[in-house]
C-alpha cells in the first residue's frame, strides 16, 4: 500500500503549495466578483430599463459560454492588445467578471425574494428608500443569499483547475508536473483530488451551516 | 383629523375603488366592515399611500399626503419620496401579517424607526419602547426575536411599534384574522385600550363584536363603495340599506341552519 | 463589421465538426445522467450502507474538479493497460460527475413532494409501484425540469475540458485554429456564437418541457 503511493508521499508539498497558489487565485478573484456581482445585481433590481438591458445581454453571453473559452482566448489575445498584464491577473480579471454574473443572479434572488410586507411595514414606518435598503431589505437579502453564495465560491476554486490548460501554475498544473516525472497519474491526481476535496468539503459544510441558521430567524 | 375625498382605485381593469370619501374626526374609532373584495383594505393601504390611486386625496391634519392639489394648476400632483416619508410618520399602520422585521430583536423592531428617522436619541427611544411593550402586556420580551413570539404576541409588539412614532392616526387591517382564536382576545384588548385613550383610529375587521363595542361610528363598505355609515347600536339593530342588513343578518344568524 | 468573411466561411464547417462532437458527448451524458442520477438518488433514500456509499459519492464528484476527475480516468486507465480514447474518457468523467449532480436535483425533487401525497395516495390502497408512477414521479419530473435544463447547459459548457487531453470538441478545434492562423479574434467570435447557440436551444427545450410535462403547477 505505501509503495504504491510512495510518488504522492514524496510529492505531496509540491502539491500543497499548488493548492496555495489555486487558493490564491481564487481568492484574488472572489473580491472583485463580490463586489461587481452586488452592484449587478443592484442594477438589476433598480436600474433604468437601458441598464437592466445590458445586464441582461451580459448575464446571457456569460452564462452561455464555458469558462475555458473565454480564459483560453483572453490568454491569447491579451499580448496582441499590447496590455501589460501578468497572466495571474489576466485570469483574475476573466474569472471574476465570469462569476460576478453568477453572483448578481444570486443577491438578486435574495433581494426578490424578501416579502413586499417588508418593504410596506418599513416604509410605514416613514423609513426613505436608503434606511430601507440598508437595514432592512440588505440584512435580510445577504442571509439568505448566503448558502449560495458560498456554493459558487467553491465552484470557483474548482474553476482555477482551468488554467492549467492555458499553461498557467496552480494545483491541477503541479499535480501534472509531478505526474510526467513520477508516471503515476492515479495517485498524485487522487492525492490533487483529496485537496480539492478538503477544501470545497469544507465550504459546503459551511454553507449547509449558513443555511440552518438562515432559516432560524425566519 | 382623516379626510378621504372621491378616490379612485384600479387593478389593470378592475375598479376596486370607485370615489370613496370618508372623514374621521380627531379622537373618533372608525370600523369598516364588509364582504371580501369590497376595497376595504386597499381603502386602508391608500391612506398612506402604500397604494397609489388615479383619483382623489387624502388629507391627515390638514395636510395632503400621497397627492396635493397644485394651487396654480389645479391638477394632482404627487408628492415627493420625502415629502410621503415624513407624512407617513404622522400615521401609523398594523398589518394582518404582522411584518416584524425577522433579523432584529422586538426592542430594536420598535426603536428602529423613531432612532433613524425621527432622529430620537437612543436612550429615549428605548425608553419609550419599554414603556409601549407595558402598555401592550409584553414587557418581558424585548430581547426575544420576532421567531420566538405566538402571532398575538407579534401582532402586539407590531401595534407598539407602530405607536412608537407618536402617529396622530393609527390603521389597523384585519388584525387578528390571521390569529387563533385564543389569541385573538389579547390583541382587541390592546385595540380598545388604544381608542378609550383617545387614538384615532381606522379599524377594518370582521370581528363583528369588537366593531359593536368599540366603534365610534360603522362603514359598511361593498364593491369599492362606502354604502352605509352610522353609529354602531343604529346599526346593528336597525340598518337603513338592505345589502347591510343581509350581511348582519348573516351573521347574526351564523349558527342557524 | 470588424471581422474577416473568408475565414470566417472556412472556419465555420471546421468548428461544426468539432461541435458535432460536443453535441454528442453532451446528449449522451444527459440521457445516461437522467438514468444513473435517478439511480444514486433512490439509493441514497434507501437508507443504509447504500445510502452511504450513494452519499459519500455525491459529495466526492461535487467537491473535486471535472478536469481532475478527467485526468484520472484517462490517464489511469492508460497507465493501467487499458487505454481509453479521449472521448471514451471524457464521457465517462462528465457522467460521473454530473451523475452526482443530477441525483442531488432528483433528491430535492423527491423531498419537495409533500408527505400528504404519499398518505392520500395509500389511503386510496395504492401498492408502491402505482403510488410512485402515478402519484409521486409526475411530480417530482415537473418540479426537476428547470433544474434539470440549467444541468444540461452546464454539461455543455463542460464539454470543453475534454480539450485538455485532445478530444476534438469544438473547444480543441477553435485551439487548434488560433494557433495555426494566429486569427483569435475571429475564432473566437465563431466559437463563442456556436457555444451560444447550443445553451440557447437547451434552455428552449427545457422551457418547451416545462410547459409540456408541468401541468398544474
């Protein structure tokens, strides 16, 4: 048993630093797809028809065409534009304009799905639409966008596997690395999957975790 | 203190209000009764102007709220985000489905909105709330969330937080069908406290009893008209219209075969 | 408009090849899902070891990457003397993988049918058998449909990993352009539109199926 797996026990912290760089990127892309996703979808409920227009051709272009494409072609057309862009960032930059689609579809649901009674009880109250939003509607929205919210945020870890077809270096890359020198592909790529695992595992464990309490206080 | 005059309310191409004027004096407990459909409760949500209506106004005070009449022109104009905001604090509103908001706390429910926008300072505010949680019988819950509460307790803590903007008019609609009927009790006594203490109030209910005992004066309302009004020993016993004495012999009669 | 016709009218039946194979591998994975997720649903709800196993399945195709799934298969089964073609492997991989997938849309399907139905339909003294067919999967194939067709654009968009170990899809066709015509833009265009068209008439079909099979809803 051990001596099948001699080649992962002596790879293994060549892999582990993998999984730092696959952690890495996607941390790096996480942020900026938040924040664009949440003004998307901010867009997406109050904009102007014109805007909510364009979201709409933006979130169908997205969502219909795989990743790989669109990082592939980027990988390849970012040196003709002349932009001096690391690789690292060029990922960054497709991943987290591809999942702040994803993202904005789901703060919108929460946003929507908060009950008018809400929105009436507070402006009742005489609260404006900002004091509405912000400490009424927003609360409640982010709990309950939460558990999916998580759920896309490992989906994109898993997505950073990708850019290893480009060429670039992360966990999947370093697995196949170690693969070419040791041929022996079923246990370092078991041993990448093990790691992935670990770390979407956990992820979803804390989404399920989101979602119980959500329900709680509703 | 209320002046309701000639509003006009679609749905797409069902008129649920067709011109309904209405006048409630300061101090006076109004009930408005009447089978479903008959616009009751959009009459109630267009008062503040939680429903928009293509004709008439509606006057709190003195002062317009929703639409005013432009003294140049002449015509409807609508009042601003701010204006409808600050007007809406003069009036307060109880909802058949409670609407706490779930995320905070009952003592946070009722301080939010005098902290925020009437700018009370916190220490009096919470005060104050304190004071309204005695006054409904729920002292001992400010720290509970709205999950942990029955509906009448709710519906309650909903009647305080309404009470905690010092409203001159307070609007209650169809408050306890949504209750129990153990529960039902709890929530009309804090109702009639409200009016001997002098509240205005604006009350759409099916509670048949509650209407004979606490009610200033009687509006039966049927198919987005008002079709009778009076006081409520007139008419129980002797009502003018038809259609009105119907719908009380009904239930008058709803145990009998 | 900024792109180059002549290459465009060569480079469109080249891609149509390799989509040719997308469609393929996409249409297979979704039939053998529908079977296979139903499959690992109904043991996972058996209870048991059945479940566990059913369970710790889901769990496992869910938290690791498609591509390394792929990578296994293909180059485990090679290194193990028994060499799989490339869409041999990938077919496998997607299955595999959207197999867990499927069952958890199925699971939520099951779950959402109210316990009432089983009871109303027992009292009636339906046998198993009548009671899922007639009462509980018409249900539950009603309610699946919309998660189902978003699984389906997902398979297709999937589909283009399988260009990492050289299947000819239309992704490793578009790869193989730009790198010979040094034309990205175009391909691109190109690869993109087809890819468009294919989720679009996935998301038709399932909207077309949603009207057909939800009745009452």
């Amino acid at each position: 048993m051990m001596k099948t797996f001699a080649p992962l026990l002596h790879s293994y912290w060549y892999l582990f630093r993998g999984a730092g760089m696959t952690l890495l990127m996607a941390a790096a892309s996480v942020v900026p797809a938040t924040l664009l996703g949440g003004a998307l979808a901010l867009v997406h409920v109050f904009g102007r028809r014109t805007a909510r227009s364009a979201l709409q051709v933006y979130l169908f272009v997205v969502r219909g065409i795989p990743l790989l494409v669109l990082l592939t072609f980027v990988y390849y057309l970012l040196p003709l534009t002349g932009i001096d862009l690391p690789p690292f960032w060029g990922v960054v930059v497709v991943m987290s304009l591809y999942y702040a689609a994803f993202m904005s579809e789901v703060f919108r649901a929460g946003i929507e799905s908060l009950p008018q009674a809400q929105w009436d009880a507070a402006r009742s109250l005489g609260m404006q639409r900002h004091l509405l939003l912000r400490i009424i509607i927003f609360p409640q929205a982010l709990r309950l966008a939460a558990p999916p919210f998580v759920s896309l945020c490992a989906n994109l870890v898993k997505a950073t596997s990708l850019v290893s077809i480009v060429g670039l270096w992360e966990l999947t890359m370093a697995s196949r690395e170690v693969v070419e020198r040791t041929l022996a592909p079923f246990q370092i790529f078991l041993g990448a999957a093990l790691i992935y695992f670990c770390i979407c595992y956990t992820m979803a464990l804390y989404g399920r975790f989101l979602e119980r309490r959500s329900l709680v206080g509703h | 203190m209320l002046a309701m005059t000639g509003v006009v309310k679609s749905f797409g191409t069902n008129q649920v209000l067709r011109g309904v004027s209405l006048s409630v004096a300061a101090g006076e407990a109004v009930v408005v009764i009447g089978p479903s459909g008959s616009g009751k409760t959009t009459l109630l949500r267009c008062i503040n102007l939680l429903e928009d209506y293509e004709q008439g106004t509606v006057t709190v005070d003195g002062m317009p709220i929703g639409y005013r009449i432009d003294p140049r022109g002449g015509q409807r104009v609508r009042m601003s985000e701010r204006e409808i905001a600050a007007a809406r604090e003069m009036i307060g509103i109880v909802f058949q489905s409670y609407n706490l908001f779930p995320h905070m706390t009952v003592l946070q429910n009722i301080v939010a909105a005098p902290i925020r926008v009437k700018g009370v300072p916190r220490a009096k505010a919470e005060a104050r709330a304190r004071d309204l949680l005695a006054l409904v019988g729920l002292s001992d819950k400010a720290q509970e969330y709205p999950v942990r509460l029955s509906g009448g307790q709710q519906q309650r803590v909903a009647i305080a937080r309404a009470l905690a903007m010092d409203p001159k008019l307070m609007l209650f609609d169809e408050v306890t069908s949504a209750l129990d009927p153990e529960l039902v009790g709890e929530v009309l006594a804090a109702m009639q406290q409200l009016a001997r203490d002098g509240m205005t109030m604006v009350v759409v209910t099916h509670e048949m009893s509650f209407a004979r005992d606490v009610a200033d004066r009687i509006v039966f309302m049927e198919g987005g008209v008002i079709v009778e009004e009076g006081q409520p020993e007139q008419m129980f016993a002797a009502p003018k219209t038809e259609r009105v004495r119907q719908f009380l012999k009904r239930y008058n009669d709803r145990y009998r075969i | 408009m900024p792109f180059d016709l002549h290459f465009i009218v060569r480079l469109i039946p080249a891609l149509l090849q390799g989509a040719e194979i997308t469609v393929a591998l996409a249409v297979l994975t979704v039939v053998i899902c529908l079977v296979w997720g139903l499959l690992v649903a109904l043991a996972q709800s058996r209870g048991g070891v059945l479940s566990w196993i059913a369970g710790g399945y889901i769990q496992a195709v869910r938290n690791t990457p498609l591509l390394i799934q792929l990578y296994i298969i293909y180059f485990g089964f090679a290194m193990a003397g028994f060499p799989l073609s490339g869409f041999l492997s990938g077919l496998l991989a997607l299955c595999i993988q959207n197999g867990g997938y499927v069952a958890e849309i199925y699971r939520g399907g099951l779950q959402s049918v109210s316990q009432r139905q089983y009871e109303a339909g027992r009292a009636l003294g339906m046998r198993r058998w009548t009671l899922y067919t007639v009462v509980i999967m018409p249900q539950v194939v009603a309610r699946v449909i919309p998660p189902m067709t978003n699984q389906a654009i997902s398979i297709i968009k999937d589909t283009s990993q399988v260009a990492a170990i050289a299947v000819m899809e239309m992704m490793k066709v578009a790869e193989v352009w730009v790198e010979s015509s040094a034309n990205t833009y175009d391909v691109f265009l190109g690869v993109a539109l087809i890819y468009l068209v294919l989720t679009s008439v996935a998301g038709l079909i399932g909207k077309v199926a949603e009207r057909q099979l939800a009745f009452a809803q």
